[in-house]
C-alpha cells in the first residue's frame, strides 16, 4: 500500500491517504464511500460469465448495485484512460435521464463528445411517443450547455449487445449507464442491461444509481 502511495505521488503528483479495513468487500467499500463521502468509487474487474455472472455476481456487480456513489468499473488490461468520446445510451425506463447531468461534467472536464444512444426497445405508439419525448429533452440541455453530441437510434433483442458494439464502433472511451431501478433480490444483483454492459465492456463504465427526481 505505501509502495502503490508513493508511486502515483511520484508519477502524478497526487497526494494518496491510504486505509485498511477487514470484513466483506462490497459492504465494507460501499460504507466507506458513504460515510466519508467520496464523490467516486473506482473498480477494476475480469469480467465475469456463466454460473457466477448469474447466480454469485462479481464484487463489482454488487458494489455497482449497492453504492449511491457514482463507479468507475474498467477491465484490468485497460491502458489508460482518456475521454474524447463519451456514450450515453437512453432508453424508455423511468430514470434513464438521470445519468444525463453525470455524463456532461465529464464531457465538460475532458472536452469529450457525447454519443446519445437511442434504445426505445418499444413499439407501442403512446410509449415510443413519450421516447421520442425524453429523447429530445435530453438533447436540448446538451444544446443549452453546447456540449457537441450526435444522438443514433437502435433496435435489438439485446441492447446492452447493441450498446458495446456501438461503442466499439465509434471509439468511445466511456459509457454512462443508469444502475437502481433494475436492481433485484436486496440489491445484490443488476437488471440485464446494466450487468451485461458492467462485466463485459471492454471501455470504461461510469454506473450512477438513480434518485428520486428526474431532470
């Protein structure tokens, strides 16, 4: 620990308070963040499949579910990270919006473009009129805060497939998603979407749990 502290004071010259603590990884994190009141949990993972993907759920999986702090997951190999191109997929779910306001700090920190990621997976007319609805209002307060964005409508059985492959296809450096309102059995497990996109996005994930009021 005090090797690592030194380190990224050397080579960054960033000033590192390192703790430790004992018990069970994601509850013993997520009470961290909260009663310290960290702005940002960061997390690698290995990307997890099969029967623990399903049925154990990584670390990173919880903790993603559990925390009300924004995290940061990204695959162990990722180099380094840079924020030109940031994806921003929305969907007709009640608080698909929420993560707008996180995704425009850092595209304003990094002077980063936003991919808007249309998935309505609806074709109920009423439905896909509400989108359509939510949609627009997310690109007129990037048009307000003249955050350069290019919105791209998809379709798909599985969208968080859609999502990476987009990704992969624009070079995005970040995808922002929404965790909460998916979570499911005490909050030990992620909706499909946001689990898919956490355990194999070979980019960076920000996940931001969801709150009370929409935008």
């Amino acid at each position: 620990m005090e090797n690592i502290k030194e380190d990224i004071l050397k080579k960054h010259g960033i000033i590192v308070k390192t703790y430790i603590t004992k018990g069970r990884t994601d509850s013993e994190i997520v009470d961290f963040a909260k009663t310290r009141k960290m702005q940002l949990i960061v997390m690698g993972t290995h990307g997890a499949s099969g029967y623990k993907e399903v049925v154990v759920g990584s670390n990173a999986d919880r903790i993603v579910s559990l925390s009300e702090v924004p995290v940061l997951t990204m695959q162990t190999n990722t180099d380094k990270l840079k924020l030109k191109n940031i994806l921003l997929p929305i969907d007709n779910s009640m608080h698909s919006e929420e993560k707008v306001n996180m995704a425009m700090e850092f595209a304003s920190m990094f002077g980063a473009k936003i991919y808007v990621l249309a998935l309505p997976h609806t074709t109920d007319e009423p439905e896909l009129g509400k989108f359509k609805t939510k949609l627009h209002s997310v690109e007129q307060i990037l048009q307000l805060v003249e955050i350069p964005f290019y919105t791209t409508w998809t379709e798909g059985d599985n969208l968080a497939q859609a999502a990476m492959e987009y990704s992969h296809k624009n070079l995005c450096d970040l995808i922002v998603i929404n965790t909460g309102h998916e979570s499911k059995i005490a909050g030990f497990f992620l909706g499909v979407f946001a689990q898919q996109i956490v355990n194999h996005s070979k980019i960076p994930v920000l996940s931001v749990k969801h709150i009370t009021n929409s935008l």
